[in-house]
C-alpha cells in the first residue's frame, strides 16, 4: 500500500498558512528544489495551494520576497477569480442582512463569514459560498422564498433536503445560485450543523434579524463539521484552526472536544490540530490548545488526509469513514443497536445506491418521518420537466426565480401568524403521507432515494392549475 503522503512532502502547504513555521525565502527553495528535480511540476504546486483554498494568503506571502520560482504568476488567474468572487459575496451577504432585517429573521454568517473576521487580513480568507444558518425550516424557506424573487434560483445540482434529530427537530439545507454578481447561498437550519449521516454539531440561535458572524468559538464547530464531511484537512481549515485557537478558554476547549466525539470527529479534529502543529507558527498559548486536541483524540490515529490534489484516493475514504461514523454519531442520539446499525446501513445506500430524481411509474406510498433520513425536496417545475423529458432535463433546467414583489424597496411581509423570528409559522405545509411540501406559492415532490411517483408529480401539478 503506498504511503499517504505528509504535510511535510508538500512545502507549498506552508505559503498558504496564516503563519507558516518557515520563513517564506525557505519555503521557495524547498518549492524550486522539487520542480528541478521533477517530483512536481510548478503548475502541480499551484493547484495543490488552489485546492486547500489559500491562494490569496500564499499570493500575500509571495509579495515579501523575490519569487524566481514563477509561483506568483502561476497564481495570478487564481487571484483574479478570487478578488471577483469576493466582490460577488460582498452583494450576496448585503442582500442577506437587508432581506434578513426585513422579514424579521435572525441570521448567522457562518464558516468563512465568521472565521475571516479574525483573520490578521479579513480579505485573505478564501469564501466560495455565502453560508449562513436560521434556526427553523420555515425561516429558511421564507428567506430563499425572498432571494428567489432577486433573482437567485435553487440549485439543481445540491437539492435542498430536510431531515429531523431523534426527538423530531427538523434540520437541514437550501442552496441557492445567484444571479450575475452575487455568490451562491447556502442556507442551513436547524439546532445545529449536520455533518456525515447523522451527526449534528450544536449551535446558539440568532436572536437579532439580519445577518451576524456567528462568534469563533461557536464557528468552530461548521468548520469541523464541513472539513469532516469532506474527510480531507485543508489549509483554510488549519488558517481557521489556528485563529481560533488563539482565544479558546479551556472549557471551550473541553466543550468542543465533547461536541466532537459525539459527532464521531474527535479524531479529525486531532488531526486538523496536528496539522497546524505542523505547518504553523504559533505562541505557547495556542500549542497548549492545539496539543491539548491532539492528546483528546484517538491514541492510535490515521495520518490526517490533507487535500494535496490526488482527491481520487480518497473517495473510497470518504465512503468507508462516513458509513463507519454513522455508528458513533447515532449513538449519541439512541442506546438502541438496531437503531445504530441501521444509520450505518442507510449511510452506506446512499453512496452505492442511485439517488438522481426520476419520474417513474411507481406507487406514491406515504412518507413516515423518521430519525436521520435525508428527504430530498425537487421543485414542482423540475420535477414536471423531468416528467416530461426525462432524467436529464435537470442539467437543462432553467431554475425556478420568482417574480420580484411589487414594491422591492418595501415588499410586503408574509401572511399567517408570526413568530418571533418574523416568519410565518404555518408557512409550510406538508400534504397527507408527506409527498409534497408547500411553501407559500411553492411547491416541493419530495423524495428519498430520487424516485418521483409519476401520480404525484401529475396531481401535484393539477392543484396548482
């Protein structure tokens, strides 16, 4: 079996740190040292700083010293792509705090919208989505409700889905794409960040409408739980790591670690620490902090996977560790095996089993709510257009933006009876077996393994004639 390759294989890691543990000059000669002897090309050394998402901090350390390497203009189409997408997330979060106060919504910004504001340079951390998470379903159905009348549309490619915790709390997710200029959102509710199957990293709710960083301590746990999802340690994740760090208080360390052992990521959590160990500079407070997550995780830890640009190797690994996880995140939800076993064979099917939404002739049997399971909502015109073109029209699809209010300098507030959020609280609506969901003017097919029943698709359409 080869040899997983380390932190230390891959110096160009280190000019994407925040604060790297080498001098910039050495880190160069390193990097050269590698591109003459052929072990990696210079636009190889470019991509691996590209796919940890640390082009602007590599970019801002390159500027400090000569770069007889080519490096600095390798990056420069990267550094263009990223000063544009800033400015298409500066719109995107301007329309969320002004849509957010409006409706009367609390809204947290979180990852990247959080973490950056801790950065020694705010600019420099890399965003390419405006995360943001509400406390209830309906809240984020009414926000994307308001951002499809600006023009974003819902993601055809990462469909909104919805599952609920063992006591019936519903969470999930909505992502949306915007239109020219703004950056893509991507709305999560609930009581906390969902991670792997089944594991859900609590958050504080947001209490004042309109958008707010979540606090960094806090922040810490989407960060933990978007990089565990993913399996892979990246650079932004050691810069977010090594931020945090700086400020974290010994019980919220211990508050942390405890959040993530129940998430089954006490060890991926080591292992981002381990990294920043690695790569970083840091003071006598953070390495007390960082070795202290090291020790709390598991005594016999795999090599952290860090994202070096060879991602085919570890999709197998993404399968085996999210279906192996699934056992520990459910056990913190039930005592029951049968329960737990069952989490880890329904994270297993969906890797192995097709779930892209297809209308086919099949019975529209009812939909009991249950623990964990991912419901997928289709949009009634996707689904109408996959019901008529088959399978395939998805990548077609126009999206579904709808028409801007009358007056968008005031839009009228929603109807029903308000929360103290602001949004409605009858706003959605399952219909009887919930086989579709309704949202004001909206209409979701839901489905869990992609199957639309072809009745449900037609009767769902007539009701809206």
């Amino acid at each position: 079996m080869p040899r997983r390759p380390a932190p230390a294989d891959f110096p160009e890691l280190q000019l994407g740190a925040v604060a790297p543990a080498s001098p910039v000059a050495e880190t160069l000669h390193r990097i050269a040292a590698l591109v003459r002897s052929g072990v990696r090309p210079l636009d190889r050394v470019a991509d691996v700083i590209r796919r940890n998402r640390a082009v602007l901090v590599a970019a801002d350390h390159l500027a400090t010293v000569p770069d007889e390497t080519g490096l600095t203009r390798e990056l420069e189409p990267f550094v263009a792509e990223r000063i544009r997408r800033a400015a298409t997330l500066d719109a995107a979060t301007g329309l969320l705090d002004r849509l957010g106060t409006e409706l009367g919504i609390p809204v947290w910004g979180i990852k990247g919208l959080s973490s950056r504001a801790d950065y020694p340079e705010p600019r420099l951390r890399e965003l390419r989505d405006a995360d943001v998470c509400v406390t209830t379903a309906n809240e984020a159905l009414a926000l994307a409700d308001r951002l499809r009348r600006h023009g974003y549309r819902t993601d055809h490619g990462e469909l909104p889905w919805i599952k609920q915790t063992s006591d019936g709390t519903p969470y999930g997710q909505y992502k949306l794409t915007g239109p020219d200029g703004f950056a893509a959102v991507d709305l999560h509710f609930g009581p906390g960040y969902s991670t792997g199957h089944c594991g859900l990293l609590p958050l504080p709710a947001p209490t004042r409408p309109g958008l707010r960083p979540l606090p960094p301590v806090a922040n810490l746990r989407p960060m933990l739980g978007n990089s565990g999802g993913d399996v892979h340690i990246t650079v932004k994740d050691v810069n977010d790591l090594w931020v945090a760090a700086r400020t974290l208080r010994p019980e919220e360390t211990a508050a942390l670690v405890a959040d993530a052992r129940r998430a089954a990521l006490g060890g991926h959590l080591a292992g981002i620490a381990r990294v920043v160990l690695e790569i970083t500079r840091t003071d006598d407070d953070q390495r007390g902090v960082l070795e202290h997550l090291v020790a709390a995780g598991p005594g016999r830890a795999a090599r952290p996977v860090v994202a070096t640009g060879l991602m085919r190797r570890t999709a197998p690994v993404r399968v085996l560790r999210t279906t192996g996880r699934a056992f520990g995140q459910a056990g913190a939800h039930t005592g029951s095996l049968p329960a737990r076993a069952g989490a880890v064979l329904g994270a297993f099917a969906f890797y192995v089993l097709p779930t892209r939404p297809r209308v086919l002739a099949a019975p529209a049997l009812p939909r009991r709510p249950a623990p964990w399971r991912c419901v997928r909502l289709v949009p009634l015109e996707l689904a109408r257009a996959l019901r008529r073109e088959g399978a395939d029209a998805g990548d077609l699809w126009p999206g579904d933006p709808l028409a801007p209010p009358a007056d968008t300098a005031a839009p009228a507030p929603p109807t029903g009876h308000r929360t103290g959020s602001g949004a409605p609280d009858d706003g959605l609506r399952w219909s009887p077996g919930r086989r579709t969901l309704t949202h004001g003017s909206s209409v979701f097919v839901s489905t869990v393994w992609g199957v639309l029943p072809r009745t449900v698709v037609r009767d769902a359409g007539k009701a809206e004639r």
